[in-house]
C-alpha cells in the first residue's frame, strides 16, 4: 500500500490514460524506470458495480507494475465506494483516484470527471464514502477549474478536508481542455492552500520541464501524460536529471527492444486484436523517428502479428 506521506520525493508519476496506460505500457514504463509511480487508466464506478468483464479487465496488474493507483470516475457518493471497495478486495490496487479532471462531455454530462469541480459539495462526499470504503490512500485528479482557473484555490482546501490523502493537479481548466498551456503558477498557489502532498502536471515532457514545474510549483512530485507515449524514458531521464546527470543518447538497439516486448505483452493480454490494437502506440514510438512516415504508413498496414514483429526486429 502506498503512503503519500513518505514516499520518495520528488514523486514521479506516470499520469492515467484512457486507452494507453494499460498493464503493457505501464510494465513498459516500471521497466526503464521502477521509482515510478503508475496511475492506471480510469474505469467507470458505474460498471465495477454492474460486474462488467471488460471494465474488471482494465483493472487487473501485473506485479511489476507497482506501486500502482487506480483511478475511478462517477457521480454518485455511494456507487463510488462501492467500486472502490471492490476494486480493493479483488485487485488490492495501492492505492485510489477519484478522476476530477476528465473534459469529455460524456462524462461531464452526468456531472462526473471535470464537472464534480463545479459542485463541491458532492465532491466532498465522494471523497469521504470513498475513504470510509478503503483502507488504502485516496487521492483526487482535479483541473485548476471547470472555467476559471482560480477555482481550484477553493477546491483544493475543500478535497483535503474532505480526507484526500494527496492531488494531482493538472494546470489547465475543463473549458480549456487541451488547449492553451499548462499555469505551473496556479498550482504553485493551490499548493500554498493545503497541507496534503500534491503533484504538478501539465506540459511536463522531458527532464527540463520537471526540474522548471517543480521550481515554479514546489509541488512534491510531478506527473507526466503526453510525454510519455511511445517515450517511456521520459521517467529515466527525469530521474537521472534530479541526480544532476546527464542521460545518454536512446539507442536504435534500445528502441527497438522496447517496442517489441511491449509489442509481445501488449500480444499477451490482447490476443490477436493486438496487432490493431497496439497501432496507437506505434504511431507515438515512430514519433520524430527518421523517414518516420513511410515506416508508419508501411507498419499500420501490417495485419499479421508475427510480421509485424519480423519488421520491427530487422530495422
Ligand atoms: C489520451 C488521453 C487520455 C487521458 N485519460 C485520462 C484518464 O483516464 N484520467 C485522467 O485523470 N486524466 C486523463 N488524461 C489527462 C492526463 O492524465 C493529463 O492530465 C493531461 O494529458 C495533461 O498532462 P500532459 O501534458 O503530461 O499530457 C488523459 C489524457 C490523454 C491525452
């Protein structure tokens, strides 16, 4: 079980993502980086409850990924914790997230994600079922706000009353949604507004963005999204840098490597669809990479699994 209070500091942390951070991409990352701490990918309350296999699936570990959160969204106090509860029992995550930053109206409509910003009241008693349904840390994944980014100076406070054992804190707003650039300076306010650890993300993508979001914010720790995708280093070289190294070269040795056992876990849990399915990480490892773009339009065409290896090892 995680305990915010003590763990090494600065946090580094790979930020959930619906879709991508699956057991194979985060046993991918606890590979180049094991001081990381995963944050899985949201599942919805709702479906834990309603025992729906697909959505049980997604919460599954694999040993080597931890020490691992996992992250939840809905609406209601009660479903809430009983997802939590369930999860707790079966998969013993170390610890949960209740998702107050997810912008997609799918999710926002009901008034989960993004939206609980806008109603305090419920958040707080989300946090609080949630906390009396798990012995393991609760944490809240929140925005600076639903439309101003002030908001969260309010929220924050309300969250850590509420029993939240930590935020993380992405510097943008719900009405800005990808847009625009993360306000490392809010969080660094926010941070002045409570006493539970917090974690900074938002533009966060390489060694130099950490070491600057983490001056600007003081945050304890820092959470990284985007960045890491088809990038798992990103992890090595932050660590490296607070050790003040310097971090050397990936070589094309190493990146293919990486790209086939994460092709052959992400094979293991997907079965044949896999060869579709690992497409989206594929595109972000070619990413930047030379002649980039007729290797992906020649590699996105592949359909059988075991050529896509033979390509992948003779690059
Ligand atoms: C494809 C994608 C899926 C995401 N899914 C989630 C999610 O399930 N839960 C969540 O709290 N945030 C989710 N986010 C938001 C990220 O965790 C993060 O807060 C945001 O991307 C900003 O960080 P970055 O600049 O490092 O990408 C998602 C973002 C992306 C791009």
């Amino acid at each position: 079980m995680l305990d915010w209070k003590i763990t090494s500091r600065p946090i580094v942390a790979l930020s959930p993502m619906a879709d991508m951070t699956d057991a194979p991409f985060c046993r991918i990352v606890k590979s180049k980086a094991p001081q990381t701490i995963i944050y899985r990918e949201m599942v919805s309350a709702e479906a834990i409850v309603r025992d729906n296999p697909k959505t049980w699936n997604m919460t599954t570990i694999h040993p080597d990924e931890r020490p691992i959160v996992q992250q939840i969204f809905g609406t209601d106090p009660d479903v809430m914790a009983k997802a939590a509860e369930k999860i707790y029992e079966i998969m013993r995550p170390d610890a949960i997230d209740i998702n107050m930053g997810c912008p997609m109206p799918k999710i926002t409509k009901p008034g989960a994600g993004s939206a609980l910003m806008k109603n305090p009241d419920r958040a707080q008693a989300i946090v609080r079922s949630v906390k009396d349904a798990v012995p393991c840390p609760v944490s809240v994944k929140m925005r600076l706000g639903w439309k101003q980014k002030t908001e969260c100076l309010d929220f924050a406070p309300k969250m850590e009353e509420a029993g939240a054992d930590l935020l993380m804190i992405h510097g943008r707003t719900r009405d800005q949604a990808y847009t625009g650039s993360a306000d490392w300076n809010v969080i660094a306010q926010a941070k002045t507004k409570v006493t539970i650890p917090v974690i900074a993300n938002g533009d966060i993508t390489n060694a130099p963005s950490a070491l600057k979001a983490l001056e600007v914010t003081k945050a304890d720790g820092i959470a990284v999204a985007r960045g890491a995708l088809g990038n798992p280093w990103v992890f090595t070289q932050i660590f490296t840098a607070f050790k003040k190294e310097t971090s050397t070269d990936i070589s094309l040795e190493e990146w293919k490597q990486t790209m086939l056992q994460h092709l052959l876990w992400h094979q293991e849990r997907y079965g044949d669809p896999a060869v579709f399915t690992f497409r989206k990480h594929l595109s972000c490892y070619l990413k930047g990479f030379s002649g980039a773009k007729n290797l992906r339009q020649r590699f996105l065409s592949i359909t059988d699994i075991s050529l896509l290896q033979t390509e992948l090892t003779h690059l």
